[in-house]
C-alpha cells in the first residue's frame, strides 16, 4: 500500500516530491539521532500505560 501511495504521490505531486527527497531531510547529526531511536520506547510506554488505564475487557463487543 506504501508503495502504491508513492508512486501517486510521484506522479501526482511531483514538487512536493522532490523537495521531501531533497537532502535538506537527509542530514544526520547527533544531537538529534538519539529521538529517532527513542521513538519506540516512548510510544510503547504510551501504548502500555493507555493499554492498562482502559483495558479490552472495558469496551462493549
């Protein structure tokens, strides 16, 4: 489905496209790689800490 997804966005916004691609997006820098290896864990103790505050057996059905 992604796949499909870019090759619409390709083909339909060929500006927005390549200024996505452009390597202003592509840097990498230290101070700030350390959030895209955190994401995971802050999402799961979000998805936990919901998941135990409003358990399955709470939602009708």
């Amino acid at each position: 489905m992604s796949l499909l997804f870019l090759f619409l966005q390709v083909k339909f916004f060929p500006g927005l496209a390549e200024f996505y691609w452009s390597d202003m997006f592509r840097w990498s820098d230290a101070s700030t790689d350390w959030m895209f290896y955190a994401h995971p864990f802050v999402v799961s103790f979000a998805l936990k800490w919901f998941w135990q505050l409003w358990p399955v057996s709470s939602f009708p059905g």
